[in-house]
C-alpha cells in the first residue's frame, strides 16, 4: 500500500487538439498541476528545497503533434474523493482543446508503454507509387541508420530505428505507422517524416498520435 506522503496513483486519459498541440512536455505538465489547484484536487508533493506537483506524462508527445489517447500520472493525497469526483472537478478546469477521457486507479503498478500509432494524412497530389514504393523499402529493409542530433550544440550519433518501427500502413491517403517504445528509446516523429520523405507541406492535418499502448511495472 502507497503512503499518505507518496499519495495514490490516478491515471487520467485526455485527448489533445487544434493550437494545444504546439505546447511542450513542460507546458502540458503545467496546464495540468494548474487546473488541478484551480479544482482543488489535494496531490502529492515531491520532498526536497523545491517541492512540485506530483503530476507527469509517462510518454512525452512532440510538439505539433495531436493525441487521441494521452496519459497523465497523478497522485492525490485526498481518496475522499471517487475517480467520477476527480473527473468532475478536473474536467471543468481543463482549456478547450483538451478533453478528458477517463479517470482511473493505477492500482500498484505504472503504466510503461511499449508502442504507439501516428496518422499522417497525405496530400492526394503526393499519393503516388514513389510513396507506396518507399514504404515497401522501409519494410524490407534490415536496418535504417539515422544520424540522430543528441544536444543543443548539434551533436548527433548513427542510430539503427528500424527495430522500431513495427509496421507502416498506406490506406485512404492515411499512413498508420505503429512504432515499438523500449528501453533503448523509439523512432522520432521527425525521423518518420524524414525516412518517407515527407513534410509538413505535404500533410492535409496534423499528425495524430492515435494511440498508445501500455504495460505495467511496479510503482
């Protein structure tokens, strides 16, 4: 059983549209611990010189990109309140853009994800056999070195992604790339683009990360 001081474990699902996607990781945290003070949701606070919220998204989504199936880890020191209270409270805070889907209890394990689903809607002047083409050579390829930037000061490192991308879908104008999350890290949203020589330009819509799937570990 968790402590009062490390609070319990409530995972909150939320869906990420229009203009928020171009907040960041830390921004994202931020509209979170805010609407929980404004809902007065009593969370848990790190130890230390400097306590903060404990509030954290366990897969960073990239900035641009839309998110049908985010996650969001809370701990909340007060359990008077049920998951339908937490919902209720936090649902009401939250910006347009952001809606939140389910509230649930973690139980005493976290989650750990392990895959995730981008949709990137073509252009119908860029759907063509040169792009079916690139697909099918990305799938049969063994191995796929990227040189991958590792710091502001431009830095980078070969990196071999083809062990994560899982599979590639072209259907409708839409790809569907499922991309595998370990340890060692994942494909990036920007390497995606860069490996089926896409851009922004060629996009009918934002990039949607459609869905994310999840293991769990022990807390």
């Amino acid at each position: 059983m968790l402590s009062a001081s490390n609070g319990t474990l409530v995972l909150v699902k939320f869906r990420i549209r229009g203009n928020l996607r171009f907040l960041s990781h830390a921004e994202t945290v931020r509209v979170f611990q805010r609407a929980c003070a404004r809902a007065d949701i009593k969370t848990a606070y790190s130890q230390g010189f400097n306590p903060r919220m404990r509030v954290s998204l366990p897969l960073p989504r990239s900035v641009g990109v839309e998110a049908d199936d985010d996650l969001l880890c809370l701990r909340v020191q007060d359990m008077r309140y049920t998951t339908h209270d937490i919902r209720d409270k936090l649902a009401g805070q939250l910006p347009d853009g952001c809606e939140l889907l389910t509230v649930s209890m973690a139980g005493h394990k976290k989650p750990n994800a392990v895959s995730a689903t981008y949709m990137l809607v073509i252009q119908p002047e860029y759907l063509d056999d040169n792009l079916k083409a690139r697909i099918d050579n990305l799938l049969a390829s063994e191995t796929l070195n990227l040189e991958r930037r590792i710091n502001a000061g431009g830095n980078t490192r070969s990196i071999d992604v083809r062990g994560f991308l899982k599979s590639i879908e072209l259907d409708d104008g839409r790809i569907t790339v499922e991309c595998n999350i370990s340890s060692a890290g994942s494909i990036r949203v920007d390497e995606i683009l860069n490996l089926l020589e896409l851009d922004m330009e060629k996009l009918a819509a934002p990039i949607r990360r459609t869905n994310i799937k999840w293991t769990a570990k022990r807390k």
